[in-house]
C-alpha cells in the first residue's frame, strides 16, 4: 500500500511526518476492524503531550497487529 524510501523521509518537515503516521495508523487499523474513535493521531505537533504522536485502543478482536503491538498502543 505505501512504499517510501528512508532517503524520502529525510526531506519531510515535522507537519508532513505526523500526516504520514496519521495514514499509516489509520491504514493499519482500517485493516484489521479497530474504528476510527480508537485512533487519535493529532496534528498538534507542539504541545506538550509526553512525546505522544499517536494512540490506539483496541477491544475485542485480536490482541495485536504487526504494527500494533498490544491493545493500547502509543506512538
């Protein structure tokens, strides 16, 4: 579904970054049944939240993902 290449991450500013993890999180989710409500991916990228750019809860269904290693997850 998404192929970059790292050299193509370099060029990105910090807006651009929280976008593609929003997609990717958003994609990994979608794949697996976890609602939107569970996703929370904020583009504030400067507020002081403890260094977290994503979050993720997951009920029922599987326990994890390849990318989503336990129920709640942050990135």
């Amino acid at each position: 579904m998404f192929t970059l290449h790292p050299d193509e991450l370099t060029n990105l500013d910090g807006l651009q970054l929280v976008e593609l993890l929003r997609m990717l999180v958003h994609a990994e989710a979608r794949k697996f049944g976890i609602p939107m409500r569970n996703v929370d991916v904020p583009l504030q990228i400067t507020v002081a939240d403890g260094g977290r750019d994503a979050t993720v809860h997951c009920t029922g269904g599987r326990a994890s993902t390849e990318y989503f290693h336990g129920r709640d997850t942050v990135f």
